[in-house]
C-alpha cells in the first residue's frame, strides 16, 4: 500500500493531490502537501508519501476538466471516512451537475435532512477531496459564494468554468 503525492499546474493554481491504491484520499489547490493532508482520516493515513511526477489517471483527469471536460473528475475515485451522515452527504455531492451549483439548504434536502443545514456545510467544510468531491458547487441561499477552503477567487473560477461550459452545451440555456 503506497501512497504518492504530485502537484500540477492549473490556470487557478498549483494543485496537490495524495492517492494511494487510485483512490484520491486529499487534494487541493496548494504545493505544500501539509496543507492537504490532514484532511485525512487518520485510518487512512499512511507515511510515507511518496513524491510522484504524475498521477496518470487522475491528473489526466484534472487536465481534462481544465480543458472543458468537466465530467473527467467524476471517474476518478475518491476515498475519504466519516460518519454516515457525511459519508453519505459527501457521495450525494459528487452528483450536482457542473454549472449548476445548489444552495446550502438545497444540499441538505439531496442529502435526505432538509433540516441538517449545518451538517450539509460542515460536509463541505471538511472535504478532503476538492474538486473530485465538488463542495464548490455549494452556495448561500443568497447567492453569494460564502466560504471555500481553497479561497473565495478559486471557487469563483471553478463556478464561473462550469458555467460557461454547462451554457455551451446547453443552447437553451444560452437563449434565455
């Protein structure tokens, strides 16, 4: 069981990702590996992290989404541990469709506890796995962006990508 870490280049920044066995356990958009890895369960922890030029996979995939195929992050694996409401809240963010971001209350209603709006955001909040388990596609009932660990400007860039492509192939959006 060996885990590997690379960094890439991306028009919002520098991006980190640690997997082991093709599973992403954490990334983000830094060079410092600390930044991302203690987001990780400690159960899926293991040292050492092994410095890699690629991850072929799943930076392929992370190029791909930069390039307009914002559907490449979602075959890549993901590995991360909580609790069942966040596992679960988690798995059900890895279907809101690019460029068509949900309010923090809509979320807890796709996760099952219209209620649990707290909850839904600290699932957000405590995501290992930013851009392959998409909480960027969370906003404030408002409307406004609210929070992201990665900094407001990159969950700005990421929606507006997502946006643009997701109006590009949809003509009937782009009429309206």
């Amino acid at each position: 069981m060996t885990t590997q870490t690379t960094t890439v280049s991306t028009p919002d920044g520098p991006f980190t990702v640690v997997e082991r066995d093709g599973a992403v356990l954490a990334s983000g958009w830094t060079a410092e590996l600390s930044d991302v890895t203690g987001q990780i369960h400690p159960t899926l922890r293991v040292e050492p992290v092994h410095f890699v030029r690629s991850l072929p996979f799943i930076t392929d995939a992370v190029s791909a989404y930069y390039d307009g195929d914002l559907a490449a992050i979602e075959a890549v694996p993901v590995q991360q541990l909580s609790g069942p409401f966040r596992n679960h809240a988690w798995d059900v963010l890895r279907t809101v469709a690019p460029g068509r971001p949900v309010t923090y209350s809509e979320y807890a209603r796709l996760v099952g506890r219209p209620a649990a709006i707290r909850a839904a955001a600290g699932a957000c909040a405590y995501n290992a796995a930013a851009l392959f388990v998409p909480c960027h596609r969370v906003i404030r009932t408002d409307g406004s962006l609210g929070g992201f660990r990665w900094g407001v400007a990159v969950k700005t860039s990421l929606l507006a990508r997502e946006k643009a492509a997701a109006q590009s192939a949809d003509p009937v959006s782009v009429a309206r």
